[in-house]
C-alpha cells in the first residue's frame, strides 16, 4: 500500500467524490449508483460516530434513516412541497425521535444496548407497516417526488438532473462528515474515545459518561435520519423496509467491512457493499443467501476492515471482552 | 364480546407460549454466551421444514421427537466449527455473524422447499374444536399448551436437578471460576447452544401445526423474543418466561379493541419497563 500522509489522502478523497459522476460510467456505475454510495456512506459514517469512536453498539440505526424518509415524503406529500422543508422535517423527527429514545437506552451497555436499539427499532417499523392511510402501509410512501431548490436567485434543479442531484447530495454529505470530523477532533470528541478505550477510567475522571453517550448516539442518528431524507429523495419514495432491522445490519457491516477505527472506513464498506448488493441481485434470486455469507466471511475473516488491514497506522485491536 | 375477548386473550397466550419458548432458548445462549442468536429465527423455521419431511416416515410424534433433536445437532455442529471463534471478541462480531447465518438460512428453506405455506398436517382428532361454544379451543391448542409447559418445566428441571444444568448456570455467573475447576468449559457452551436450539426446534414444528410452514416463520417471532428478554430481565429465565406470556397475552388483548397497534404494544411496554424498572422485571440489578 503506498505510505498516503493523511492529508494528500483525504485531498484524494475528495477529488475522487467530486469527479465520480464522471468516471462511474467507465467502472460500470451510473450516477444514481453513486449517490446511492454517498447517501449509504453518509449514514454508515454517522454509524460509525458512534460505533466506532464511542464504542457503542447500535443495531438500531435504520429507524431514523427511515423516519428521515418518511419525514420528508410525508412533508412533501402533505405539507409544503419543498424539497428543503422535507429533509429539514425529516431530519428533526429522526432527532427527536433518538433524544426520546436515547433517555431510556444510554445507560445500557455493550450487548444490551445492541439489543434494546434492535427493539426500538421496530417501532418505527410496525407504524409505517400499519399506518396505511398515511403511510401507504407495506406499499411505501409514494405519490411525490422531491423538487427543483430555489434560491431565490437561481434554481437547483435536482428532480431532473441526476448530476445536479449526485452535488445535492455530496453538499449534504461534506457537511456532515466535516461537522463530524470536527466534533471528533473537538475535546467533546478525544472524549468519547477515551469512554470508548476504557469507559470507567473516564468516570473516574469525573467525565459524565451517560451523558456523552447520549449526545454521541443524538448526533449519530440526526446524520443518520439525514441520509434517511435523502435516501428518500433520491427513489421518491418511502419504504417500510428502510426502517427494518436488517437495514440496520446492513450499516453495521459496511462500517466493518471498510474499518470501523477509520474515518473513511464506513465509505469504503459502503461503496463495496452497495455494489456488490446492485450486481449480486441483478445476477440471482438468492442474493439474500450471498449477502448472508458476505457477512459471515467479513466477520471471520476482515475483522478490521479493508482500511484497518492496509492502514499504515496499527489501529488497535477492538476491545476483549 | 366477552367470547372476543377470551377468544383473544386464549390465543395471546398461545402466542406468549411460543415467544417464551423461543426467548428461552435466545436467553440460555445468550447468558452463558454473551451471543445475541439472530440466527435463532432461522433454526425454528429449520425446526418446522425437517418435521415437515420426517412426518412421512416417522409420523407426527416421531417428528415432533426428532426434528428438534436433528435441529440442535445442526446447531451444535455450527457453534463448534465457526460461532465459537468469535466467542470474547466484541459482541459486535458474533452478532454480524449470526445475523448473516439468518439471512443464509431463511434463503436456504426458500430454496430447497419454496416460497409458498407448506400445510402442516397434525393428527385429525386435535384439529376438531373440544367445544362448541369456545371454538377455538382445538384439541391442538390445548396440546401445545400442555407440551410447552412440560418442556419449561423440564427445562427448569435440568437446569436445577442435573450436574449439565447447574454448571450451565454457574458458568453463567462465573465462566472462569468454573473453568478453572476443571469444567470443559468449550464443551459446555456447545451442549448449552445445542439446548437453546432445540427448544427453537421444537417451538418451530409446534408453530408449523397451527400456521403452516413459510421461509420467514421464523424470522417474525424473533423480535418479539428480544423484547420478551429485555421485559423479563437480561440474565433472568424466569423473566424471559414471564416476558414472554406477557407480551403475548398484551398483543391479545390489544387486538381487541385496535387491531392495528397489536405489534407496536409490545415495545411500548418495552419502553415503560425499561423507563421505570430499567433491569427488567425480574433483572438482577447491575448485571448488565
């Protein structure tokens, strides 16, 4: 692996985000493919805030990625058809929903937290399954399509443009991620990795640790039910499947697969992992059983991730139990 | 009404039953394990599909014996070659991995037996109703009844009169103690996983007499067992017991009177549990 210093590496990065539209084609991709990637990324990434800087589990994700889907359809739908109002609801109703929720699970550790989000989770679920009138039950949310952005000056066409969307979306994502990585370099960030490495010395510090907890899952679920609004932007539609547990898996696993102890890990995982679904299940009817090995075989063997495993930083083992 | 509501509260409990068996089975791996068996779901549709292929040769008792125990051979073969691997490491990572095995397993039925409800035949005289009156009182239902609580009954039995049982338990509360005395503590988990499966086995031919046999019938019962744990206390049987009839007999009673939140009461009553009394109801206190 070339020695990147981390600088010329995320320039790299970014210069590769910003010119996919035009090389996608050349690797067999199409521009809804990448922003499939990006919005997936954006919400592993978010996952990863919390899984792999704060070191706790979360199995739960997928609710408020659902519930910024639906959050923005059911605005656009019902109340003012403005893309901007959607995603703004959207994005509110997964915050308030994880605060809420969020009261009632930050004391909870390690398996247990893991488990109680799973629960959560399905809430959401059941009231978009059940909730036909408004939600459009196991149908989905359809009937509405996201809309051009004005600005007053000029206009954003995003409905039509797939181009226009993909920068729609990867403005939204270099926001998050640098809101992201800021809080992390931020002293609220150094300590949620030192609850992360070992969570009763920073007690003993005097650091309220259910506290910070707290905060990290709110931040991680608001950037969550953000690729949620967009997720839901990019199909024009809202399904009750995004609310699932097995969505919530499938975020775990791309922030394992690219390395959950690198910033850019869960875009790797993300990118891999929305390609490998696109050509698996365009190829065979079983592709559940393909992505279920897929898990099984990462877990094995790419415990660390692709960027873990070829890093040149040795980033430490996760921790025994 | 009143015949809705018994009719209801009745099949709550039948439905509680098989929540609680299956919830069982999650807790005892889960206890001694540290594992969260995503997977749980898939080897009670395994459970079912095996029956369902054995009826032929060894009729329904036979199957009812076997198909369990086939099961939890499955099960033990799959903790020992590749589940265990992951034992100690972050919960993280046995949790992927069975959640991967439930997707290979809940395709792999679909693949070899289809995707469409297998009928499940039971022997004639239990699929008449006892009584006019009450009808839905099958001889099938009250025999379900009966069989899963003499199974909770023996499994509690094993677990407190049997050498297996009481080092299960103490493993739970001390791995290494009890290693260090001189259990095969490797074994032990294996036999323990093997457990936990078969009562997924067995609650899975049960559930393929009353609703037939599908890929995914597995796969919906399983979140309600995670919620009949946290309900009835991490690291408690007896809770995941009471959780279990309890969330069954809510999502009952619900039916009646707003059909539609009949799945969503049961994490409701999650979240006052957890709000109010956050061990579970019958948690130790700091355990997790």
């Amino acid at each position: 692996m070339l020695r990147l210093d981390k600088r010329a590496g995320d320039a790299l990065v970014w210069a590769l985000l910003l010119t996919m539209p035009y090389w996608i084609g050349a690797v067999g991709g199409y521009t809804q493919l990448g922003s499939r990637v990006m919005i997936l990324a954006l919400t592993a990434t978010a996952l990863n805030f919390l899984l792999g800087f704060t070191g706790v589990l979360s199995f739960g994700h997928a609710a408020y990625f659902g519930l910024g889907a639906y959050g923005a359809g059911l605005t656009i739908k019902y109340l003012v058809p403005s893309t901007l109002a959607g995603m703004a609801v959207g994005v509110l109703a997964g915050a308030v929903a994880a605060a809420v929720i969020g009261l009632v699970i930050a004391r909870r550790r390690g398996i247990y937290f893991a488990m109680v989000t799973i629960a959560f989770g399905q809430v959401f679920y059941f009231i978009a399954f059940r909730w036909n009138d408004v939600t459009g039950g196991d149908d989905g949310l359809s009937g509405w399509e996201r809309l051009p952005i004005d600005f007053g000056v000029a206009t954003w066409d995003i409905l039509h443009n797939d181009l226009a969307f993909y920068y729609w979306v990867l403005l939204c994502f270099a926001i998050a991620i640098g809101i992201m990585a800021a809080l992390l370099r931020s002293p609220f960030g150094r300590t949620l990795l030192a609850i992360r490495e070992n969570e009763s010395r920073a007690r003993f510090l005097g650091i309220p640790v259910d506290r910070h907890i707290w905060i990290s899952w709110v931040i991680s679920c608001t950037f969550a039910s953000l690729g949620g609004t967009l997720y839901g932007l990019l199909n024009n539609f809202a399904d009750p499947h995004d609310l699932r547990w097995d969505q919530s898996g499938d975020f775990v696993i791309m922030a394992v697969l690219g390395g959950m102890r690198n910033f850019w890990g869960p875009l790797v995982g993300a990118a891999i992992f929305v390609v490998l679904q696109d050509y698996v299940s365009s190829q065979t009817q079983n592709w559940m059983s393909f992505i279920g090995l897929f898990f099984m075989i990462v877990v094995l063997f790419f415990r660390r991730g692709l960027l873990g495993m070829i890093g040149q930083h040795r980033a430490p083992q996760p921790r025994e139990t | 009404m009143t015949e809705l509501i018994l009719y209801n509260v009745f099949n709550g409990l039948i439905i509680g039953a098989f929540y609680a068996l299956m919830a069982l089975g999650l807790s005892l791996i889960l206890n001694l394990s540290g594992v969260i068996n995503f997977a749980h779901g898939g080897f009670l549709a395994i459970g079912g599909y095996l029956a369902y292929m054995l009826i032929p040769y060894v009729g329904f008792w036979g199957a009812l014996l076997l198909s369990p125990v086939l099961t939890a051979l499955i099960g033990i073969v799959l903790e020992r070659s590749l589940i265990s691997r992951l034992y100690g490491r972050d919960p993280l990572y046995s949790l992927l991995f069975t959640f991967g095995l439930a997707f290979v397993l809940e395709d792999g039925t679909r693949y070899f037996w289809g995707p469409q409800t297998l009928p499940f035949s039971v022997p004639a005289w239990m699929s008449t109703p006892l009584s006019t009156a009450f009808f839905f009182i099958t001889g099938y239902r009250v025999f379900m009844v009966t069989l899963v609580t003499v199974t909770v009954i023996a499994l509690f039995l094993v677990l407190t009169r049997t050498r297996l049982g009481v080092r299960i338990r103490a493993a739970t509360t001390d791995l290494e103690m009890v290693s260090s005395l001189g259990v095969n503590v490797v074994v032990l988990r294996n036999l323990n996983f093997g457990l936990g499966i078969f009562l997924a086995g067995l609650a899975g031919v049960l559930a393929a007499g009353m609703l037939g046999l599908q890929p995914t019938i597995g796969t919906e019962l399983i979140m309600p067992s995670f919620v009949a744990i946290i309900i009835g206390g991490l690291g408690s049987l007896p809770g995941t017991l009471l959780g279990g009839l309890l969330i069954g007999l809510a999502a009952g009673i619900t039916t009646v009177f707003f059909p539609s939140a009949s799945e969503v009461v049961i994490y409701v009553m999650m979240g006052l549990v957890l709000s109010l009394r956050p061990r579970g109801l019958l948690g130790e206190e700091g355990r997790f």
